[in-house]
C-alpha cells in the first residue's frame, strides 16, 4: 500500500514495471488522468515514460511499464484505492483508465 497522505497528496499515478513501482503525486483529478494516459500512450508505443517519483528529488524514467493506475485517497475508507481501470501492455483494454462506477466501492 502507498504511503498515508500526510503530505496533503490526494491523487497518485502508480508506474509498475519489471523491479519497480512508482508512485508519480498528482493535485487533481484532471491532471492525474491527464499524465496517465498520454504515458499509456507513449508505453503503448515502447518509450519510457518521465515522471516525478513521489519521494524523490529527482525525476525518474520508467521503462518497459507493465501497468499504469490511478489512485485516490479515499477519506471514508482510510486508504488509496484504485479509481479508473488500470492499463496493462500485455492485455490492452478500451476502457483502461476510465473512472470506475459511482458505486463501485460501495
């Protein structure tokens, strides 16, 4: 589980590839879904993708991405928790990265 939002981050893209998992902090929604999909795109094309580790000083490339998602702290459960269809290389999907249902943690 990523770390308790301490730091007032509400919304993270998560980057998993082969020996790694980045977490890439975010101030909305909008500029979450923003950064995730254009780096689908460019994964989808066998690019890295630049993004700005949550913890580091320094940002970071993240190369052959296996998945990308899309985290939310939810204050009613305690806990981040996906909030769109994650993105997967190996099993490419039209509704990837696309907000889950209203009552889907319900």
């Amino acid at each position: 589980m990523t770390n308790l939002p301490t730091d007032g981050v509400r919304w993270i893209v998560e980057y998993e590839g082969p020996g790694y998992c980045y977490s890439e902090p975010h101030p909305d929604k909008e500029s979450a879904y923003a950064k995730a999909r254009d780096a689908a795109r460019l994964a989808a094309a066998g690019e890295p993708v630049s993004c700005k580790a949550r913890f580091d000083s320094y940002g970071r490339d993240a190369k052959d991405l296996g998945r990308i998602s899309i985290r939310h702290w939810y204050e009613q459960f305690g806990e981040w928790r996906t909030h769109a269809r994650s993105w997967w290389d190996n099993k490419p999907s039209a509704d990837a990265l696309t907000p889950h249902p209203a009552d889907y943690w319900d």
